[in-house]
C-alpha cells in the first residue's frame, strides 16, 4: 500500500502500509531496520513504536553480525556461498516473513532481563525466588514456559527490584507510596499520581540495564513532592542523584520521550 522511509534516530527505516492491525518490526539481512504499519497509524505513533525497540534492534542487529562472522569462510568461493546483506535496502521479499511482534521475548525465545538476553526459564526461577513461591508450574524446557507465566514473572522480577528501592528512597525524600505497580505500557518509563500516590512502573524497564530503574523510581518519587519537571524538580534529582542527568541521557536514547 505504499513504502517510505523514516528517520528515526541512528535509523533509516523502511516503512511499509499495509492493511494490518498492529505495526510488525523486523531487522533485514543486512540490518536495515523495517516496519509494516497500519495504514492509517500516525507516522508519529511509527517513530515512538521504533524507538521503544532500540534495545531489540541493537540485539537483532549484533546477532546478525554474529552470524555473518561465523559464516564468512575465509577461501570459500562463490560455489555457492549465501552472502547475507546484498539484497540492499529493499523491503519486499527481505528476511523471514515477519512474525507478530512481541516486544518482551526475542526472535529466539530468550528474554531481554536487565539488558542481557536470558532464558525465559531464568525468569521463572528469578520471580519464584522472588515471590517465594512457584509461579506457573516449575518448568525446565523453554518450550514449556507459556507467556502468560512468563509475563507474571517478569512483573515479578521487576517488582522484587523495584520495592526494595521504593523503601529505600521514601524516607530519603520524606514521601509515602501508597500502591505499587507493574504495568506494560510502551510509552512511558513510570508514572506517579501525585493525589494517590500510585507508583506505576513499565514492564518494559527490565530490558535495559538494572542501574536505571533507581533513576525511574527516584524520577516518579520526587514526583510527589514537585509534579512537573520544572527547576525545582531537576534541583532535587540533583541533590540526590548527582548523575541523574547522564543516566537519564542514556535511558532516553533507549526509549525517547518515555517520561
Ligand atoms: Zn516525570
């Protein structure tokens, strides 16, 4: 239904509309990055959905690299030798048909847990030793964890990590949380309710290094005390968290505009 390119940071993506429901990205051979949107989803909406994936492209990508070393034989002549990477950029045909894209288990059934891609048998065992507790049935063979289980580990693992840290900060910044929660949203990182004092935190934190998860909770923290990210609000991150600015310069070229 018609292919563009856009720009979406370090990216030249390869956008294609077609009569789907939902937006599909995949990495071509060659690493160019593509994505087939619904044809009336606002190119605004295509770019934020991009850059939510930086971390699964930067995976994506460096496996193929991988790949392509392991394949390139020195002295093997052109009897023929697939060389992946010389379809260009082109989008039809390239690649692997795509499948549906699910943001929290990686083409191979691995996981992305703090920035490294894990098992989702890994997870399972975090969040039982987490909540102390069997989540799901144990299980031993990737195959067998459902996504569902899955998906209540990760909440799981991400809430272990994240209370410890909601207690610590309390008292430092003289707040109170009332409710702590995870949920899987895309287009933020957290979120507070300054009249609730509800803390909700993106299920999507547990695919970027742990170090930022201090910065989320301490940002949607000093929340109750100054709502809106004005000089007041900076000042104090500052004062409690001297390198909050290069952290949260780092977070934000993983997931733009997620705060
Ligand atoms: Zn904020």
């Amino acid at each position: 239904m018609g292919r563009s390119t856009l720009t979406v940071g370090p990216y030249e993506v390869a956008l294609t509309r077609k009569n789907i429901r939902r937006a599909y990205l995949r990495v071509g051979p060659d690493g160019g990055v593509c994505v087939s949107a619904p044809a009336r989803m606002p190119v605004g909406e295509v770019a934020r959905f991009v850059e939510g994936h930086v971390a699964w492209i930067e995976e994506r990508r460096r496996r193929i690299a991988q790949a392509r070393a392991v394949h390139a034989v020195p002295g093997a002549g052109a009897g023929g030798a697939v060389t992946p990477g010389t379809r260009g950029g082109a989008v039809g045909g390239m690649g692997e048909p795509a499948a549906p894209y699910d943001p929290h288990v990686l083409p191979d059934g691995r996981v992305l847990l703090w920035g490294e891609p894990v098992e989702a048998t890994r997870v399972l065992a975090l969040a039982r030793a987490v909540t102390g507790g069997p989540v799901g049935r144990p299980v031993t063979h990737a195959s067998a964890v459902t996504r569902t289980a899955l998906d209540r580990a990760m909440r799981s693992v991400l809430l272990g990590a994240a209370t410890p840290l909601v207690r610590t900060w309390e008292p430092r910044l003289g707040v109170a949380v009332a409710t702590l929660r995870i949920h899987d949203t895309r287009s933020r990182w957290g979120s507070c309710n300054v009249r609730t004092h509800a803390v909700n935190l993106s299920l999507a934190l547990l695919h970027h290094p742990r170090r930022y998860l201090e910065l989320v909770v301490v940002h949607e923290l000093t929340h109750l005390l100054e709502p809106t990210h004005n000089a007041r609000f900076h000042a104090l991150m500052a004062s409690e968290l001297p390198n909050y600015r290069a952290l949260q310069t780092e977070l934000n070229a993983r997931g733009r505009g997620m705060w």
